[in-house]
C-alpha cells in the first residue's frame, strides 16, 4: 500500500465541489473511497448528563478521515477506561464529506511516455476530508460533574491527533 502523504499537503481549504451524496446527481466524483470513521455516537445515548465538553477549532483546515479516527479511538479508549461504558456520552460532530484528489505525475527518464501531465488533470480519489471552520465543534463529550477531569483527559488526547490548534470549552447542561 503507497504511503500517506503528509497532512500539510490537505489542510487548506479547498473548492467543495469533490463531495458525495446520496443523490447522484449531487456526487460530483464517481468512485469514492470509504470512511474510515467506524462510529459517530459512542458510550450511552439514554442518560441526561449534567456537564458538556466541546473540542472547538481555532482556524479553518482539512481534517482527513484517518486522523478523525484517530482521534475518536484515542479519546474513547480513555473514557471507555476509566469511566466504563455507561457513565459518558462521545461524539465526533465532523464528517468526511470531501474527496481528495491527486493528480500524480510521474518523474525521471521516460516520464513523457505515460504521464499527460496538466491534461485532464481532475486527479484520482485518494481519501476523504472533513472541512472544518474556525469556531465549529469537532467532538462532544458528556459527562457528570464528578468524571471532568476525564473528559478533558480524553479532549486532550484527540487534540493531539487533530492537526490544528483547538480549545476545550466546558458547559454545564440545564435540564
């Protein structure tokens, strides 16, 4: 398998006219990779919680789907942990929707032969990206007062696999 290029080479935001859709005529790329994101909801949905964490962006980037589920596995093994499966509630509120394309050009002796360089030049779909706008929340955590401490263990840990600069926001949830 070819390796990963590096996350600087997708983080600008780009046109969004690479999505999917449901709708066909919507779908602007045919043949589009899967995401690698498993699950959106994780922990227990039934209980009200009394304390809301936010992960909140600190500028406008392209996450790729790998490093959102990165993230979400690193923070959900934490909270899954110490707090066991019924004490939170995790959400990841992005979703990889753009395409990355690449339009690789072959480089050396005898490139001219099989590359056709800028002609047609819409690229191949290599991966999937959510775009992310400064101020939007990426991952939600709920919890009770007493577990906060964890819940921001777990934020912290999925703002290190995110690569832009974010903060932890605190809510407390009036029921």
């Amino acid at each position: 398998m070819a390796k990963l290029k590096k996350a600087v080479t997708w983080r600008r935001l780009e046109r969004p006219y690479t999505r999917k859709s449901k709708y066909k005529i919507l779908s602007y790329v045919r043949g589009t990779p899967t995401s690698k994101v498993i699950r959106y909801v994780m922990g227990n949905s039934n209980i009200k919680f009394d304390t809301r964490l936010f992960l909140i962006s600190k500028s406008d980037l392209q996450i790729r789907h790998n490093a959102i589920e990165s993230a979400r596995q690193a923070s959900n093994r934490l909270l899954e942990k110490v707090l066991g499966k019924d004490q939170y509630r995790f959400v990841v509120r992005m979703y990889p929707h753009h395409i990355l394309r690449e339009n690789p050009l072959a480089a050396g002796a005898g490139a001219d032969r099989m590359s056709t360089g800028m002609a047609r030049s819409f690229g191949k779909a290599v991966g999937l990206a959510a775009q992310v706008k400064e101020g939007k929340i990426m991952f939600e955590v709920d919890v009770n007062k007493q577990h906060i401490e964890t819940a921001r263990q777990a934020l912290t840990k999925a703002k290190t696999k995110i690569p832009c600069s974010c903060s932890i926001v605190v809510e407390s949830v009036k029921n």
